[in-house]
C-alpha cells in the first residue's frame, strides 16, 4: 500500500465505492490524504480534514453531539466537552480510516463516515457514545453500527455518563 511507503501518517480513506462533490461515482478504492495536522474539529461529530490537498467536512455517521457551533440553535450543554474529546480521541498526526456506510453524502455535502484510529483500531463514533459525549443517531439507510452504537448508548445512559449524567440527555440547553 502507497501508505506503507510514505515516511509521515497519512489519513486513509476507505470506501466500497467514492463520490465527488457532485455524488458521481469513480473508481478509486481508497483515498490517501496528508498528515493529520490539519484536522479541525468543527464540533462534535464533524471534522474538517485535508484529502489530497481539498478541505472535506466529515460527519461522523450514527451518532449526534450536543450543538456549537450551529447557526440556528444556541451552543448546547456538553458540547464543547463533546467537541475536546474528538481532538483528543484525533490527536495530530494520528492515522484514521474514514469508511462510509450507504449514501456518502449528507444534504448539506459532508462526507458520511465511521472513523477508525489506525495506531489501535479504537472506533471513534463509539467511542464518542460509550463515554457519553455523544448520543447514538440511526438515520436509515446507514446502518451498519446501528445495534452497536444503540448498546454503547444504553451502557452510557445506565452510567450517567457524559451528557447523561451532566445534561440528562443530549441537547439540553447550556446552563
């Protein structure tokens, strides 16, 4: 692999399938982007990444965080919880493996993805919803951790983690 050749972390995407900004297919298979160090976290459960040179928003599939920086809705109490814990789940320089479920693309044209910490395999968007910083969102036809995100909610919940225990539940407004 073309990653294994490159002397820095790389960001590697992996799709059964990709899509431009216009939902056309192409025939790649996998992706390779810059190091991490150019990774903002927007909130949450959505990163701006560098792919080949191109700034790509990513929101993270089947799970919903407490609102920052949304433009209609006022920030949301443990959101910038939610929001520091991506950046220290995605540290710099830390490879991921972004894989999309059924449709690549949100209304809003942000890449649909399921993150994966190469260093440890560490799902990220479970990870996000078993220590209660994010709540588990099935929105059909994505899917495929949908059981699995469901039960790492209900182990957060029973544990009053994160939001469940600070806020009562996700979008509560911030005190």
């Amino acid at each position: 692999m073309l990653a294994d050749q490159l002397d820095r972390p790389v960001l590697v995407v992996a799709f059964r399938g990709l899509f431009d900004a216009a939902g056309s297919a192409t025939s790649a298979v996998e992706w390779l982007a810059e190091r991490l160090d150019g990774v903002e976290v927007g909130d949450g459960d959505t990163l701006i990444v560098d792919l080949a040179g191109r700034h790509e928003t990513v929101r993270l599939l089947g799970i919903d965080t407490p609102e920052t920086v949304h433009p209609d809705r006022p920030p949301e109490c443990f959101g910038a919880e939610a929001s520091e814990r991506l950046r220290l789940l995605l540290a710099p320089g830390a490879g991921v493996r972004i894989q999309r479920d059924v449709e690549p693309r949100d209304r809003y044209g942000r890449l649909l993805a399921y993150v994966e910490r190469l260093a440890d395999g560490l799902s990220v968007n479970r990870s996000l919803v078993e220590s209660g910083h994010a709540a588990a969102l099935h929105i059909d036809p994505n899917d495929a951790l949908r059981h699995e995100l469901a039960a790492a909610e209900s182990r957060a919940r029973s544990d009053d983690r994160g939001l469940w225990g600070a806020c009562g539940g996700p979008h509560a407004p911030l005190a």
